[in-house]
C-alpha cells in the first residue's frame, strides 16, 4: 500500500511491535443471495524471537468453511475437505510440528471463530486465505450480509469489498452503521440497476481508536442489507450451470387471520432481566394482534395456568386485559413444558372443533423457555413425541430459547418436527427487541399451502418444494438440478392459498441466459447455483437427520451429508478441513465443531451498539494476532529455524 | 374506444366509437339479475396528436355482486378485492386465481380472463407500447364472447346487444371515400347512414391485430345503442347502470 509520510512513520512503529500485519482483506462475492467470503491476511513475526502466530476469523455459523491455504516462508499448504474419520486418520498420519487449526463455537451470536496458529521464527512472513460459503435468507425484507472485523491492529492495507450481482435488479442497498460512527462515511457504495460494490477502505490514520493511538478501533460487525426488485409474484427462476434455484416471495397479498397460542416460561429462572423484556415484547406483539386474529397466553411453571381458557379475538379490550395480566405475573417455581405445550394443542383442537377457526387461517404456538423441564414430563424424547402425536398438520410450533441453560436442540427439533422454526434469544438488554424482530417475521402469513413444481422429466435433485407457510418479508428458496432437454426454457408451477383464494403461477426461464450474463461480471459467483443446491441440500439433510427415527435412516444421511459435502468443499458436522502441506508431510485438522454443552460457557456480556451485534467475548478469546514468547528449546539453540518443539503454553483446539 | 359488436343471427359487424373525456367511467356490461357489472375508465394519450387527444381504457373492473369479489385490471396490474381482502398480482406472470365463483387467468404480459361462476367470460388485453413514446400509453382492449348467460335485466354499452337487435342494411353504394361504401342501416326504429371500414381484433396479434370488416355507425353509435353515450358514464367502477 502507499502510505503518506505521517503513516510510514505508524506503519514503522507498528512494524517494531512483535507482530506486523501487512494486509487484511475481505472480499466477498454474492450472486443470487449465495455468497463466497475470503479473508486473506498477510503477517510478519517482526519479533527477535520465534514466537506463535494465530488467524481468527470469525464466521457466522450458517456458512460452510470452503477452502483454506496458508504459505509460511514459502511452503505452501493447501486445504481440502474430507470426511472426518480420513481426515483424522490423514492428520494423524503427519501431524504438522508447531501448528494448529479448529473450530470452535461460541455460544453468542450464531458464530464460529476459525482459528489458526503457527509458530514461527523471526523474520517469518506468513499468509492465510479463509473461504467460506452462506446463503443470504430474506427476513423481513432485506437480504443482511455480515462480515466480522477485528484485525486485532493498525493494518496499512486494509480492506472491504463487496460485490453484489442480481440478476432481476437491486431494489435498494444500504449499510447500517453497525462498526461505529466513527467509520460511517468511510463506506462507500456504488450500484447500477443489477450490481452493487460496498467497499470499505480506511487509512492507517482512519483505523486509530484516537489521533495518537496506536491501537485499532475497527472491531465489530460490518453489515450491507439489500432488496431485490419483484416483477412478478409468481418469483424469480434462475438457471446457470446445469442447475436451477427459484425464489418465491410474493407480496401485495392479504395477510391471513392468525391464531396464537403464546405459552411462556414463567419458572423461577425466568425472574429479572428475561422476563421483564419478555414483558416488554408482549406488549409490542399483542397490540399488533386485529380483530380477525384470535389468541390465548399459557403461562407455566410447575403449573399450567391459562390467561384464557379458550381463544379470544384480538380486540382492543381483549388485548389490554391481556397486556395487564402478563405484567402481573411474577415468575417462581418449576418448569413444565409438556403439560403447558399439551394445554396450547389442546385449546387450538377445541377451537378448530367447535368451528371457531376460519379453515384459511394459520394456527400457532409461541413458546418462550429458557430452562430444560423440571416437573411433570422431563424426558425430553417423551416431551417431543407427545407433542408430535396431539400436534395437527395445520398447527405450527415456534420456540424461543432465552438464555443459555436452554436446551436448543431440543426447542429446534420440536419446532422443526411441527413445521414452524427455533430461535436463541440472547438474555441481555435487548431481547424484547429481538424477542419482536422474531414475530415480526411470523406476524404475516400471507400464504399456506405452497408447492413449487416442475413438468415431468424437466429437473431433478429438488430441494424441499412444499411449505407450510409463506410469510411477507420472507422468501422460499427451491433448487435442483436441471436434466438435459430440447427445449431452452425451463418453467415451474407455484400453487398456494391466500386468504380465501387460491394461486397458480407459472415462471419461466431461459436455461442458457443467466450463464451469458455471468461470463460478463466480472465480480460474480459463477458456480453459484451449484453451491446454493448443495448447501441447501446438505442443510436441509442435517435437519432431517436430526428428526430421522432410525438408526438405518440416520446413517443414509449421514452418507449422503458426507459425499455432498465432500464433493462441493464444504466444512459441516461430518466433514473436517484438512490442510496439508505440498509434500504431505505436515497435516492439520479443521474440525467442524460441536455447540458447547448448554449451562456452560455463558459467553460474557456483549459488546455495546445498539444493534446488539457487537462480537461477544468467549471465555478465552486472544486478541487475532497471539503473541506468545517461547523460550527456543537449548539443544536448538545453534541449529536454525529447521523444526521447533510446540511452546509450552498452546491454545487448545479440536482434536487435541 | 372502439367498439366492435358482433350479430351472429344477422352475421355481420356493426363498429362505433365512444369519443368521451378521460377520467370517465363507462358501463359495459350491466346485469343487475345476475350482479355482474363490467365497467372501464377512460384515460388520455400523452399530448394531443393532430390537435386531438385520444381516449383509451386504462383500467376495466368486473364486479361481481353476489360473492363481493372485483376484478380490476390496470394497465400496471390486476387487483383482486373481497372488501375484506386484496390481493394484487403484475403482468409479469402467468397465473390463476380462484375464489368463491371466480377464476382470474393471467398470462404473462398478455391478457387476463375473468370467468364468473364457469358461464359468464370478460377477457382483458394488454396493449403495451414504447415507454417512450411522446403520446402513446399502454392500455387495454376488451372482449366479451356472445354465450355469456345474463338475466334479461342485463343493459350496458355492450350488454345490451346480447339480445340481438334485428338489423338490415341496404342501398349500398360508393362512398365519399371510393375505399369505403355507404349504405343505410335500419335498426330499432332507426335509419342510419353508415360507412363500411375496418377495426381490428388484437386476440390472436396483439401489435398488428387482424382486420373486421364492420359497418361503422358514426356520432358515437347514435341510434345504434339505446339512447346517447353519456348514458352510460357511471360514477364508480362498481356502478350499475341505470337502464336509460
């Protein structure tokens, strides 16, 4: 980089440190909501003594860990996913001397931290290259694409680049002020009707905490949120490389009536912090309830106890009545999920029975826990079967974990067994925010019953293609591959049920079109539909292999999970990142890693900002760039950089 | 607008223009038996042409009374309303609709149908011109096939000829125009002078339409239709007529 006088002399003083990083760059590539991350890093061990170097990147946990290289002083290693067990075995095998890689997952903000460690002597210079791969999900109407800064120091060459291609237009593109005000206008973006280009560049002087700081003041969340433009509400079908993805997310629709039992958590451990904010979003969700929606609240403890017996409109007096009761509670006691989820079924049953529920309408319990159960029904196998067997196909269960002694599994597979979703709530001062964020997402069923298909013989490999429900702000997403044919034109059918009406919608595509288009950006993701199927395969796979009820049926996908994974690169719980040097002699092991035990590891209080998105410090985080003093062993003290013991104090990582 | 009606029983076109304002609303169709009103809303060209601004439909509405549910279809979209709910669908895709006795069929950047209850058919064509262009606007053309069952109660500009009227035409001779005959039209009661030319039916080519020869009534069909024009103008595009 060319740096002015005034940073040649910071960069000099920075280069004094132990550690220099000469450059930090971001770089991703989003083509159709599927984006490709690379995080490059180029660091110097500047010290006079051999020392440990790490690279912590920070990834949110939805992307997939694609790729990893690292040179140091020249020797290249080169990453590539395998299945675990051959990975291991591989690692084994060569177990590179004084250095380290792993995954570990913090228990805050959907996170993993990918993190590397070399130890090195002076004068080492060593590159790292991080590749991950996320799919952008639409939530209330804005695609959000985040990328973790923290260099961990001044860096002359720091950069941000994204690039966005959409094929039917970019609606809007902007960038929340999430990295702090001091770097707000330092982010530029640049857009036409079908791309845009956020970069973010500061100067060494930019990234100062103060004037005379040496110390860097970018850590926290860089964020770009963007829409798309809608022609049509039939969606957008897209073909490139042989497969297809179609999204579907109509609008200028009628929301449906809604019928909401909420079932809260009013247990001993739900006293404070979480149930005043749970206090403080029911009185924002309620009052957004009409008088064509119908609800009830179930509070429980050790007790079940009902707000009202039966659903109620959502009229004015109804809802003040149940604003006052929720603010009396006072929460005590035990936790009985079954029996209060039981009690919710059992009051949706009765009111569908005796014909309250208009049939067009959508159905839903809201549960908010933050403990396992305690009284009653505590297996929670039992819990999930029970719920499972009285649940109806057109009830959907929603559940909110709060806090970390919740466990999260267990709300997951309960929400996705019974077509609905899960959601961690973090207990910190804005989780009444989040708590709302999260119904506002659900506050809009604007379709049921949705099926996106495909004329016979036309596509294979599809995705998931029937919901359950559609919501405003949201998106469906189908892929699949695409079989030979004559015809240069691939169409798709969506039906689905509004209120009171029913939707055909055909969409067509050209098949060839897309891939024209994509050979001319320069910036786009060209093997992006390819990725997106898989990615959207592989979760899909590992949702329902959490749900399979065998064992034969679990190890199907098990394999079926690895050989994707392993065919399209991509880190997941049944595939690890070996990276290898080139002569194969040195191994280390990327593990994808396992959600820490619930009850531990509670993460610390966050970071400020008023997005709550500020990184949270784990209970061990070194800063990105470990610096650790390590006495050269005495019997190599004349010999040379050749081979170095580990130091003594290591940072643990999987597979140790 | 031009309007075309076709008279199978006398097998002949007989063609009028409405040369009303823009901005209003002309009944089409209006069946008070049935509950079925088709209405259309006039709008302008960009700038007059030759001195004369043009008038075209911009938006036609089919109302159905019984279940609550119209239709409304702009030249930027098609609106669905039951009064509780509205949906609203682009041009952009082919898609079909139903609720209660009526089914919506849209094909993408064509036309849309309205069928009620399986026996009474409204197609909308799309005409979409060069955003660009100095004076021309998009708009929309309409067609009502002859078996559509009404009640005897049904009137409108076009309603109204599906009791067919008996018509004769004679003394054919050249025209002012030597392309175009004359001749004397007998209708209602009335004797017309009228002129033999071409309209165009745009359902098989939306740009180039194919030509109908018609016999084209002049002053706004006057004594063709029942009583002047500026009866049918309605208020809303929900309004029945009121039969003249």
């Amino acid at each position: 980089a060319i740096l002015t006088s005034e940073e040649q002399e910071d960069f000099e003083a920075i280069r004094g440190e132990d550690i220099t990083v000469k450059r930090y760059q971001v770089e991703s590539r989003i083509t159709s909501r599927f984006a490709h991350t690379t995080v490059r890093s180029s660091v110097v061990n500047s010290g006079s003594k051999a020392q440990s170097i790490g690279f912590n990147v920070q990834i949110p946990k939805r992307a997939f860990i694609s790729n990893f290289t690292m040179n140091v002083n020249g020797i290249t290693f080169m990453g590539s996913v395998k299945e675990k067990t051959v990975a291991r075995n591989l690692y084994a095998q060569a177990r590179a001397r004084g250095k380290a890689a792993g995954i570990v997952r913090a228990n805050s903000q959907d996170l993993e931290t990918f993190k590397t460690e070399v130890h090195v002597p002076p004068g080492s210079n060593i590159e790292f290259e991080l590749h991950y791969q996320e799919m952008m999900h639409r939530k209330l109407g804005f695609y959000e694409h985040t990328l973790f800064l923290q260099p961990g120091r001044l860096v002359p060459n720091f950069q941000v680049d994204v690039y966005i291609y959409e094929p039917k237009g970019i609606a809007n593109v902007h960038t929340p002020n999430t990295l702090g005000d001091q770097f707000a206008e330092l982010i530029h973006v640049t857009s036409t009707k079908d791309k845009a280009h956020v970069v973010f560049k500061p100067t060494l002087q930019q990234q100062k905490k103060c004037e005379n700081c040496t110390n860097t003041a970018i850590d926290g969340v860089f964020t770009i949120k963007y829409d798309v433009n809608r022609d049509s509400n039939a969606g957008e079908l897209q073909v490139s490389d042989g497969h297809f993805v179609q999204f579907f997310a109509p609008s200028n629709l009628s929301p449906l009536p809604k019928n909401i039992v909420f079932v809260i958590d009013v247990s001993g451990s739900m006293w404070g912090v979480k149930m005043k904010q749970t206090v403080e979003a029911m009185q924002a969700i309620l009052d957004d309830l009409s008088i064509d929606d119908h609800f009830s609240i179930i509070d429980f403890n050790h007790n079940v106890r009902c707000w009202s017996e039966d659903l109620v409109p959502g009229s004015s007096l109804q809802v003040a009545d149940a604003k006052k009761y929720i603010q009396s509670i006072k929460p005590n006691g035990g936790t009985n999920i079954n029996e209060a989820l039981m009690r919710a079924v059992q009051m949706l049953v009765k009111a569908s029975n005796q014909g309250l529920i208009d049939p067009r309408s959508v159905s839903m319990i809201i549960l908010v826990s933050d403990g396992d159960p305690t009284v009653g029904e505590i297996k929670l196998s039992t819990i999930q079967k029970n719920v499972k067997r009285v649940m109806r196909e057109e009830f959907s269960l929603f559940s909110l974990g709060i806090g970390f002694d919740v466990d999260y599994d267990f709300l997951e597979r309960i929400a996705m067994e019974n077509r609905g979703i899960a959601q961690r709530i973090y207990a910190n001062h804005d989780a009444a925010e989040q708590l709302r964020t999260f119904y506002s997402q659900v506050s809009a069923p604007l379709l049921r019953r949705i099926t996106i298909q495909f004329p016979e013989d036309s596509v294979s490999d599809v995705t998931q293609n029937r919901f359950d429900k559609y919501f405003s702000g949201s998106e469906l997403v189908v892929a699949g591959k695409v079989l030979p044919s004559d015809s240069d034109t691939l169409t798709s059918f969506t039906t689905a049920s509004a209120a009171l009406l029913d939707i055909t919608m055909e969409t067509e595509a050209d098949t060839t079109e897309l891939d024209q288009e994509l050979a001319k950006q320069q910036h786009s993701f060209t093997g992006f539909a390819r990725q997106m199927w898989a990615y959207l395969t592989i979760k899909q796979l590992i949702s329902e292999r959490a749900l399979a009820p065998t064992a034969v049926k679990k190890r199907k996908i098990t394999q079926r999970i690895m050989a994707l994974a392993v065919e399209h690169q991509f880190v997941t719980p049944l595939t690890a990142l070996l990276v290898e040097s080139e002569d194969a002699r040195e191994r280390l092991l990327a593990d994808s890693p396992k959600d820490p035990k619930h009850g531990c590891c509670s993460g610390g209080p966050p970071g400020g900002g008023s997005s709550g998105l500020a990184p949270v410090q784990v209970v061990y985080q070194p800063p990105p760039w470990v610096q650790m003093t390590t006495p050269a062993p005495p019997s190599q003290a004349e010999k040379g950089p050749e081979e170095w013991a580990l130091p003594q104090r290591v940072n643990l990582v999987d597979n140790d | 607008p031009h309007f075309i009606i076709h008279l199978p029983t006398s097998n002949m076109d007989v063609c009028f223009n409405i040369d009303s304002k823009p901005g209003d609303i002309l009944n089409l169709v209006s069946d008070a038996g049935t509950g079925l009103v088709v209405n259309g809303r006039l709008i302008s060209s960009k700038q007059p042409h030759k001195g004369k601004l043009s008038t075209y439909f911009g938006a036609i509405s089919v109302y159905y009374e019984p279940d609550g549910i119209s239709v409304t279809v702009h030249t930027g979209g098609i609106a669905m309303s039951d009064g509780a709910n509205s949906h609203s669908f682009t041009w952009g895709a082919t898609a079909e609709v139903t609720q209660d006795g009526v089914r919506i069929s849209i094909v993408k950047n064509s036309h849309v149908t309205v069928t009620v209850n399986n026996h009474t058919q409204v197609m909308v064509l799309l005409h979409r011109v060069w955003k660009k262009h100095p004076v021309n606007v998009d708009f929309l053309g309409i067609y009502i096939p002859s078996s559509n069952q009404y009640s005897p109660l049904v009137h409108g500009l076009i309603g109204q000829f599906s009791r067919e009227p008996e018509v004769s035409v004679h003394d054919v001779r050249p025209g002012v125009d030597p392309m175009k005959n004359e001749a004397t039209m007998e209708v209602k009661g009335n004797r017309l002078q009228v002129t033999r030319g071409l309209q165009k039916d745009y359902r098989s080519d939306a740009k180039r339409g194919s030509a109908v020869s018609c016999w084209f009534v002049h002053n706004s069909g006057k004594g063709f239709i029942d009583g002047h024009y500026s009866q049918y103008i309605v208020p809303s595009l929900h309004s029945f007529l009121h039969a003249p």
